[in-house]
C-alpha cells in the first residue's frame, strides 16, 4: 500500500514539475525534450449492472520526463524516512 502512495505521490509532483516546465520555461530544445511525453488511455468502458448501467473513462496518464523525475525523488524521499 505504501509503494502505490509513494508512486502516486511521484506522478502529481512530477505532473506539477511538467505543467511549471511548460508554462514557464522559454521555447526551445530543453523544454521540448522535459515536457514532452506519452499519453496513453483506456476507456470509456461501459459497465451493465442490470439496474444501473454507466460508463468509466477515459483514463489517461500523461508521462514525462519529469513526472518520471518526481517519482524517482519521491522513492529516494520514501527510502530515506523508512
């Protein structure tokens, strides 16, 4: 339980570092290269219970280098206090 909170964790801090990159950072290769990434997604997916029916989705993760970055730095913060 505590490694998916230390990876979830990673992935919003890492999510904050993106969004400061790409607003903040000026036009050119280094932005490019930390905020670009893979956005892979699921759904929507219908589900039928008989007497309630609906839908999930769609889920997407938007991985970057520094969402990778922030989960990295949250594992060694993790490694350190416990």
């Amino acid at each position: 339980m505590f490694h998916v909170l230390v990876l979830a964790s990673g992935f919003v801090a890492g999510g904050l570092l993106t969004q400061v990159a790409r607003r903040f950072l000026p036009a050119g290769a280094v932005k490019e290269f930390l905020t670009t990434g893979v956005t892979p997604a699921i759904g929507p997916l219908p589900i039928d219970l008989i007497i309630l029916k609906f839908a999930v989705g769609p889920v997407a993760l938007d991985v970057s280098l520094l969402s990778l970055l922030g989960v990295l730095i949250a594992y060694l913060i993790a490694r350190s206090l416990f």
